[in-house]
C-alpha cells in the first residue's frame, strides 16, 4: 500500500494541475471571446477585384496596409483613410485605380490620370471647355474612358469677312453737235466704285477649311466717266483758219468773169454784172448747177495739189455749162480767169 502521505501529495498535485489546465483553457476561451468580439469583417473592392477580410485594425488606412494596398493620388476610394471601421456590420471598401489618358488639344499634349467615366467627364475635371463648334476628332463625349485613351479636340472658329473689290469705272462717249470732229471735252470724271464680298471662313486649329461667299451687295456704285466729242466737220485752211462744213464735194472749177467773153454783155446792158440771184458779181461768187449745191450756199473751194485755194464764196450765179460736179468761180480780171483755166478742187459746204 502507498503510504497515505504519499497519496495525499499526490492528490494535491493533480488538483494543481487541474486548476493550471482549467486556468489555461479558460484563458483561451476569454481571448477566443475577446477575438471574436473585437474582430471587423471589411470587403475590399479593388478597382472590380473583390477580397473579404477579418480584422483587428480600426481604420480604413490600417486594414488597407494589413493587405498590402496602396492607394495612388488620383485614385478614388469610397470611404475616408482615417474613417472607422463598424464592428457591428460588414465594412465595404471600393477602391477605383485611375488610368492616364492623352488629351490633344490647343496645340499641345497633356496626360491626366482619372477615374471619371466618360470624355465628357474628363474634359470637365480637366477644366478643358468645348464651344459649340469645337469638335473632338476620334472620340464622342458619351464614350467610356480606357487606359492610354486618345481623345483630339480640334478647335473650329467661324469669321465673317469682308472683301472689298474696286470697280472699275466705264468711259461714255456721247456726240456733241456744237463741237467740231476732232476735238473732246470732259464732262465728269470717273471714280471707282466698290464691290463687297462678305464670306463665312471658318478655321479648324487656326487653319481655313472653308470659305463660303453669303452676300455680294455694291457698296458704292461707279460713276462713270462722260466725254462729249465732237460731230462737227471741219478743216483747216491755207490760211490757218478752222471752217466747219457738212460735207465735201470733189469738183471740177472754172472761172469767168463779167465781160462779154463770158456772159455775151456789155457794161449798160440790162444784167451786166448781176448773178442769177440779182446781187452783183464779185470775187467770192461762183456758179453752180443748182441740183447739185443750192443757190445761196455758203462754199469753201480748195485747191487740189498746186492748186491754191479760192476760198470761201457763195453759191449765187447759175451757166448753161455749170452742170452736174462743175463749178464757176468768177475772178475780176480776164487775165486771172484765164491763168485759172479748169482745175480739180474740193468744195467744202459749210455748215
């Protein structure tokens, strides 16, 4: 038998260790408590890639960190860093990573990283602004934004200008019956006009795409210029003299005088002396056939080549030999009647 010493040792050995092992247990049985009353359940969104975590941190910050999650300047997250994680429910975190995109525009190239859905989105937190007319060049606004996305926004700009194009002035000539040919006067002078073109231009990126004419109006008429110019015939003279005539007539002249050679009476006959018309005979009278320059006809006969000029005359005396392009002129000597002879002249009528 063991000795009853021994025994009660013993007894007092396993009483120790039974209450070392019931201290430990419930020890480990306090902390599981403690665990799992302390413990947060958080779901982890990753930019679509989804994690569930239990955890003792307390923050948003601390529980990212646990998993080894880092969150870049332009990322978005839903819930503050230092925001407090619930213990009482499921702590959903969404994270969404910002991608770079390339935007060309004003000449120049910039990349922003962003996490904004749409063109439209970026173009606005880019503080980049679209008029009207702006276009972009391979993209819409409406489309979702990819990573390294291109977006090219050409800038259109509209102009009215005006275009000024001189008109030339015409030159009228009108006839002036009081002036002598030859001669010409101005009666006003000309000036341009000006035509305006006014065109719609429009430019993409400071470069003209198009022009389109919208109106075309005359600003300012012409105004023409006049010259008269003169209908009037007329000749110079031996003498210098300017005569203005209606027409010319080449003829074959004679001459005569009063004696009775030529008209077959003597001084004291009844007409000696006196033209057909009743005026007395002198130099500057001719004779003509009536058909072809009529009696009281105002003349100038010129001579042809060596032919000097006899002048001005008038048409007064009619002869049984001045027919048709024949005339007479009368001179008052028989001497100068006969050195004329017959001789080619011109016979200007005047006016």
């Amino acid at each position: 038998m063991i000795p009853l010493e021994k025994n009660i040792k013993r007894y007092f050995s396993l009483k120790e260790f039974a209450i070392v092992f019931l201290s430990v247990v419930l020890s480990v049985l306090a902390g599981t408590a403690v665990f799992y009353n302390l413990k947060r359940e958080v779901i982890i969104n990753d930019n679509g890639k989804q994690i569930m975590v239990r955890t003792m941190k307390t923050t948003v910050s601390e529980v990212l960190q646990q998993n080894g999650i880092t969150i870049g300047e332009y990322d978005e997250i839903s819930l503050p860093l230092d925001a407090k994680l619930q213990k009482t429910s499921i702590n959903e975190i969404y994270i969404e990573r910002a991608v770079p995109v390339n935007i060309f525009v004003d000449g120049k190239s910039i990349q922003v990283m962003t996490c904004e859905d749409t063109v439209e989105d970026v173009l606005k937190s880019s503080s980049i602004e679209l008029s009207e007319l702006d276009k972009l060049d391979n993209v819409s606004l409406n489309d979702k934004i990819e990573a390294n996305m291109d977006i090219r926004i050409i800038r259109v700009k509209e102009e009215l200008v005006t275009e000024q194009i001189p008109i030339p002035f015409s030159e009228i000539k009108k006839e002036n019956h009081n002036m002598d040919k030859g001669t010409s006067r101005t009666v006003r002078e000309g000036k341009d006009g000006i035509r305006e073109k006014v065109y719609k231009v429009v430019f993409e990126d400071g470069k003209e795409v198009l022009r389109e004419l919208i109106e075309d109006v005359v600003a300012i008429a012409p105004v023409n210029k006049i010259i008269e110019y003169g209908t009037v015939l007329n000749f110079k003279t031996s003498r210098g003299e300017v005569v203005r005539y209606k027409k010319v007539l080449n003829m074959k002249a004679t001459a005569y005088t009063a004696s009775y050679k030529d008209t077959g009476k003597k001084p004291g006959d009844a007409g000696f002396g006196i033209t057909y018309t009743g005026k007395k005979v002198k130099e500057g009278i001719i004779a003509v056939d009536p058909k072809v320059i009529p009696l009281g006809t105002r003349v100038y006969i010129e001579g042809v080549g060596n032919t000097p000029d006899y002048g001005f005359a008038v048409a007064e005396d009619i002869g049984s030999a001045v027919k048709g392009n024949v005339i007479d002129l009368y001179f008052d000597t028989q001497e100068e009647a006969d050195r004329w002879g017959r001789r080619s002249v011109r016979v200007y009528i005047l006016k």
